[in-house]
C-alpha cells in the first residue's frame, strides 16, 4: 500500500493544529498564565484602537477656553513613536505567547489499516491483515519530512508466519514557492495515479490492486532519488507536473522463471545510470484530470556485457461528478501501461540452465473501473452503498519465461460507514492463457486513520 501525495499534505497540516511537541519548550506556563497572556494581549490591541481613535481627534490648533469657564488642559497628543512602542510591546507579547504553547512543530499520525478473508482458487482461503502509519512533520512553513511503511502478517512456503515490516516512504521536501516543491529520499514514484492516489484501503474502491499496479506487475511504486513537483493554473485549467531522478529498477538476469522482468523493490541501484522520468497532469475542470507519464532507465546491473534500456510509459484518466438526473456519483478511472525492456541474452554460456535465451520483454497491460453510489437517494442506508466495477489486463510476451495473457473481471459492493471506513464485498473472474484461471471472493474492511 503506498501513501498520500504531498498535495494532500499540505491541507491535512493547513487544518491540523501543532499536536505534538517534538522538542520541550524552553519556557513552561500554566493554562491560567498562557490565558492571562491572551487577555493582556487583547488589552493591549483595545488601547491601540483607543489611542488611534483620540490622535484623530485631537485638533492641530487648541481653541481658547470660554471666558466664563476655567481653560480645560488639552489632552496629550498621540505620537508615532507611542504607537510604535505599542506594536513592539504586542510583538514582544506573541513571541512570549508562542514560546509558551505546548508545541511549535506541527506532526500529524495519519496512515491506513486493513482487515478481511480472501477465498481463491488453488490457493488455501485465509483472513488477513495489515496497518500503513503515516507520519508527518513539519518543523519549519516550507520544510516537510515524510515516512510510511507496511506492517502485516505473511507465510512462506514452508509454512512459516511472521510479520512483515516495508519502509515505503522516507523524504524530505522543501517548498520553493506556490508553485514548486522539491525534495529527495524514498519516494511515491508519480508515475500514473493509483499508488499515488487510489492504492490505501479506504481510496481503493475493491480489495485487490489491478495486475499491473500488484506485486509482479510492471509499474514502479516507490524509488529513491531526488524529484521535483508542483501545479500552475492554466487559464480556467490546471497543469500538475512532477519530475525526478532516481536509482532505477533492476533488470532479473538469473532466475530462469522471471528473467528479462523488472525488480521494482530493489532500492539500491545495481549499475552507474539513474532512471529519469516524471508525470504531466491537465485538469480542464475540477471533477477531470488526464496525465501522461515516463520513465527511462539503463537496468542491467554492472557486468551483464551490455546496456539494457527500459522505457515505461503510461496515460491515466480519473473523473469524479455528481450526476443529478442519475441520482448519485459516478466515478471512473482508467489506466494504461507500456513497459519495453530492449532485447538481451540470459545464461549466454548456459551455466544457469535455461539460456542461452534471448528476447526483449515488451508488457502491457491497465485497468478501467466504473461506480455508481446512489448518494442523492432519499433513505440514508442506500446512500451509504456504491456498486463496484473493474476490468483489468496485463500481457507478456508469450516466448518470455512467465509469459501470460491474463484479464480479470471484478464486481464488488461497497458500504461506506464513515468517509474512511469502508466494507467491502467482491467477486473476481480470472481467465489466463498459460495459468490456471483463479477466481476469488473478497472480504475487506480499510479504514484511514
């Protein structure tokens, strides 16, 4: 599961206040002071307003004093430099009064968690679960730190559990101006929009990840490098662009049943080059994006003989309106993926046992979902439910070890207890080409923390 975008960031800091103190405050004072504080501060601007009010009143020139009345004495003229010692005074006060607060740094727990049963073909059927906290920091108004990672329960084929720990996010980032933000680390690769965006189990509108985006599929989730990101209007429209260098994915080279095939989850580069890329995104209207994405890599590792090049591309849609004469929202979403490794050789004197082999692993393969939730019907209950529709595909050359021409179809149910608690009930037709075909029924409960 990968995590939020720093779009996103930016408004759950905006509206969080400073939760937690990350360092002791130098200076401690009770409620009753720091609200004591408030009302001397409050006093302060009143006679501000106050003294404003009488300097213009004052006449430049005093009149004379009625002959049967004693002369009244004038009331002192309001200086500048009275003011100004007024405003060092208040500044003075705030300072005093934000060094007081429990904390001056802004850190927001936030994340995801999982739980729920999967029954499929030719595999045992079983419960699972997992939980993603999120952590955000802000120390400063521009420096941004992030980090996330997987914690859930798995078994090997030896029947073996045990708990799973995956750092996916670890950076920081630095915000320029309105316009630009950059940074570096372990990064969400803006590349399409589902793990960006639509991955977390309280997003995903089904329990499972399109082949393409799920481990083994084509598509890198997180990277480590440095990047560059931000939006700009564009007339009436927007433009969302992000861009980076990264240590790139690693080509397999000695597995007889993978190779030829992308290693995503392998942080640390095997070779001298960096893998480049980045996503344009237009926004036309607000319910509509449209994004092409790119990434280019050398990915043989370091005394393979020969450079292999791998050129990843990519075209997104997402759309989200409420539709009146249909009662409810529509969502849509679609994704399509190219992924081309140029053509090599494996076990090219045969010591691995299955070369010499040689062929260029060109795959592709998206998804498009379509749901309807009924969200302007009368009773509260059925506004609650959204009807759920997937297909998705990814085919591999068919003379490549793994090759499969593979497509689902998935219909699920949705029941939104909350904005960020969902269950959800699905059923998935598998159909391969090489494999057996494994349909599956799902259970899941995610929820946003």
């Amino acid at each position: 599961m990968r995590r939020f975008i720093w779009p996103l960031i930016g408004l759950v800091l905006g509206v969080c206040p400073a939760a937690v103190a990350q360092e002791p405050p130098t200076t401690q004072i009770s409620n009753e002071q720091f609200q004591q504080l408030l009302r001397q501060q409050e006093q302060m601007r009143r006679e501000i307003e106050q003294l404003k009010s009488e300097r213009s009143r004052v006449p430049t020139t005093q009149p004379a004093a009625p002959t049967t009345a004693p002369p009244q004495a004038a009331a002192p003229a309001v200086t500048q430099d009275d003011l100004d010692e007024i405003d060092r005074q208040m500044r003075k006060l705030r300072e005093q009064v934000h060094t007081a607060l429990p904390g001056t740094e802004h850190l927001v727990i936030a994340g995801d968690a999982a739980l729920g049963f999967v029954n499929q073909q030719k595999t045992n059927s079983t419960f699972f679960a997992g939980v993603s906290p999120l952590f955000l920091w802000e120390p400063t108004d521009r420096l941004l730190f992030e980090a996330a990672f997987d914690v859930g329960i798995s078994t090997d084929t030896d029947n073996n559990s045990s708990t799973s720990f995956d750092l996916t996010i670890a950076d920081a980032s630095f915000i320029v101006n309105d316009r630009l933000i950059v940074g570096g680390g372990l990064f969400v690769v803006p590349f399409g929009q589902y793990h960006n965006h639509f991955d977390p189990p309280w997003i995903n509108k089904l329990p499972d990840d399109p082949l393409v985006f799920s481990d083994g599929g084509i598509t890198p989730g997180s990277q480590v490098g440095i990047f560059g990101r931000g939006a700009a209007p564009l007339g009436s429209a927007k433009l969302v662009y992000d861009g980076y260098v990264a240590n790139g994915p690693n080509l397999i080279t000695n597995d007889p049943a993978a190779a030829g095939s992308l290693n995503f989850n392998d942080f640390t580069d095997l070779n001298n080059s960096k893998a480049a890329g980045g996503r344009i995104g237009f926004v036309p209207v607000p319910s509509l994006e449209l994004g092409y994405s790119v990434q280019f890599a050398q990915v043989a590792p370091s005394g393979f003989g020969r450079n292999v090049d791998a050129f990843l591309q990519a075209v997104d849609a997402n759309w989200v309106q409420e539709v009146r004469p249909l009662g409810g929202v529509i969502t849509a979403r679609a994704e399509w993926v190219w992924a081309d490794v140029s053509k090599a050789t494996y076990d090219a004197n045969g010591k691995l046992g299955f070369g010499p082999l040689s062929f260029g692993n060109n795959r592709n393969g998206g998804y498009a979902m379509l749901a309807y939730r009924p969200t302007l019907a009368t009773n509260e209950i059925l506004r609650n439910f959204e009807a759920v529709f997937r297909y998705d595909t990814m085919r591999s050359p068919m003379h490549a070890p793994g090759g499969e021409h593979e497509q689902r179809y998935e219909f699920g149910i949705d029941y939104w207890l909350t904005p960020s608690a969902v269950l959800k009930v699905a059923y998935e037709v598998d159909d391969k080409k090489v494999g057996p075909d494994q349909n599956a029924f799902y259970v899941q409960f995610g929820i946003g923390l």
